[in-house]
C-alpha cells in the first residue's frame, strides 16, 4: 500500500489528466460586462480609477458591444449617467433616458444579446443616495420603492430583457413584479442585488457613475459585512417577492456567503466582482507586483468554484479573450 496522497499525485502529473480532472471550468457564458451609459455626444472617457474601462454617449456605445458579442458575452448590465440630477432622481424615469435609449440601440442590433438593467436612483439623485430623502435626511423606503418600480417598467418598455433593483429597500422586488405585470412585462425578469454589502469595495464604481452620497453613508440600507444569517433573509424575502434570480456583491470578500445561498437556494446566483476588487488587481499589475492576467482568472475561477453562476465583471473582456485563445491558467 502506497501513502494516499500519491493518489492525488497522479492525477496531477500531466495538463491533460488536471483538465480531465478539472472541477470547475471557466467560459465566457459564465460572464456579464458592465457598461456605464453617459449623457451628451460623441463621448468615450476612460475612467481613471478603473483602467480599461470607459463611459459612453449612447452615439458610440455599440463600439464596445461589438466587441462584447463577438468575444461571445451572452449579456451587459447598463448603468445610466445623467446629466441632471435631482432629489426625486427623476431623471431615472426619462423613456428617453441615457439607458432606454441604449437598451433599444442594443436589442435592435443584437436581439439575442441579454440586456440588463441597473434599476436604481444614486446615479440619478443630486444627494446621492438610493431612494427619496425624508426630512431629516432618512432614505424613505415606500415612496422609493414607487419610483423604482417606475424606472423598471420604463427599462422593460425599452426592451430591457432582466431588472436589476441595486438599491436594497425593503418590498421593491414586489412592487417591481407588479408594475411589470400590470403592464403586460410579465416575461421581464428580476435580479434583486438581494445581498449587498456596504462595502469600501465600490469607491471607483462611485467615481465611474458620479453616485457617491454627498452626505452619509448607506449602512442604514446596506448589509452589514460581519452579517452571514441575515444574507438568508435578505435573500428569502426577495425570492418570496419574486425574484429570479439573486446576487451577491462583492464577491471576493463574501465568497463564503456566496456558497452558503448557492447550497440553500435552487436559483440563479449572480456575484458581483466589483470596482474595487478589479481596479487593485489593475494597480498591482501595473506595478509589477502581480501576474495580472493569472491573478484575473484565478479570482474568476475562485468565485465560480463558491458556487456563483454568472459573474458581473469589469475583467471579463480579457478574460473572455484568453479563454478564446484556450490558455491554461
Ligand atoms: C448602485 C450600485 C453600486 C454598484 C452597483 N450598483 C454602487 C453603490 O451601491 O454604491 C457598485 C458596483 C461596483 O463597485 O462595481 N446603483
């Protein structure tokens, strides 16, 4: 009788025994890109704190989506930059706003590419916050959830195919269901960003989107992250509301939570691999400290070997194009 652990050896001898072996692949279905829409003309910035990655007028947006569906995404998640913001967000209800007029650009080319939209008022509030403000400063959950369920249906009438609430109230999966069917959206879906952390993680995303809160911070309406049982009930709440699918955001640091709704729950589970987490990896490689393009894929594999089965992520371009070339990481 040999030690055991040659057992394991073995199987490790050659590349090809390792890729039969292999328990977790990675493919470019697998990912969903972020696009960030921005108001005027002729625009294409690149975001300082996120190398790569730009903020298009809706003019030039199909430049990047080419190439998105070519390297064979199956989906974008949309984001709106607009340039007036009020209290009310109101902006965010515009049929001919930045991300309506990009959902039509999009599915009019490429009617099989997924389409998803961030339904949210941060990008679109003068405060900054996710919601309508009381008085004293308090986001107002029940006159917030209303106007997001305005935004989703205006996002559905744009053709949008998935709703995606950011904004963590309490009772807007519900609120968005039932204003999509009373609409006849019934075949839209909901991806609730059901379990979302108040993480430092999305300081470049708040540069990208111009949504940091001029005052405050979200804690009263994010997660806290020491929290794994409450992620049950955030998560339970909206799938009784109808959800179809959830997510979890950030993704490295919450990789645990990730598995632990991947066991619980027969859904969809989407992880977000956010600014934050994609722009250190960006910063170290550019130093030299990092093998960038490694350390990409082993972070993409790592969230998908938790349990994640979809990735919205800013590497997913590059990733898809290494995956393209078939290189083993
Ligand atoms: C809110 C929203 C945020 C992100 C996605 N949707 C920002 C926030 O909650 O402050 C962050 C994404 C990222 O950091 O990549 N609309």
């Amino acid at each position: 009788m040999q030690f055991p652990e040659l057992r394991l050896r073995r199987l490790r001898k050659s590349p090809t025994i390792r890729d039969m072996v292999r328990e977790t692949m990675l493919t470019s279905n697998d990912f969903i890109y972020p696009l960030f829409i921005i108001h005027g003309k002729n625009k294409k910035e690149e975001i300082k704190s996120m190398p790569g990655i730009y903020r298009y007028s809706v003019d030039r947006i199909m430049e990047e989506v080419d190439e998105i569906y070519e390297l064979g995404i199956p989906a974008v998640i949309l984001f709106g930059i607009p340039e007036k913001k009020d209290e009310h967000g109101s902006s965010a209800l515009d049929d001919s706003g930045e991300v309506q007029q990009a959902v039509k650009k999009i599915k009019k080319k490429y009617p099989d590419m997924v389409v998803i939209t961030d339904v949210c008022l941060c990008e679109y509030t003068s405060h900054g916050h996710c919601g309508i403000l009381t008085k004293s400063g308090y986001v107002d959950n029940d006159a917030t959830i209303e106007v997001l369920a305005k935004e989703a249906l205006s996002h559905a009438r744009a053709g949008a195919d998935i709703v995606a609430p950011s904004d963590m109230m309490d009772g807007r999966v519900l609120a968005i269901r039932e204003k999509l069917d009373e609409h006849g959206y019934e075949n839209v879906a909901i991806l609730s960003y059901s379990v979302k952390y108040a993480s430092a993680f999305y300081g470049p995303f708040r540069d990208a989107a111009e949504s940091a809160p001029a005052f405050g911070d979200r804690k009263s309406y994010q997660m806290d992250p020491a929290n794994i049982r409450e992620a049950i009930r955030e998560a339970s709440l909206d799938i009784d509301e109808g959800a179809d699918m959830i997510m979890v955001k950030p993704a490295l640091s919450y990789l645990d939570v990730i598995s632990l709704l991947a066991e619980e729950y027969p859904f969809p589970l989407v992880a977000y691999n956010v600014s934050g987490e994609y722009s250190m990896v960006k910063a170290a490689g550019k130093m030299g400290w990092i093998d960038e393009k490694k350390v990409m894929m082993e972070i993409l594999l790592s969230i998908k070997r938790a349990g994640a089965d979809l990735i919205i992520t800013y590497h997913a371009k590059e990733a898809a194009k290494l995956l393209r070339e078939n290189k083993k990481f």
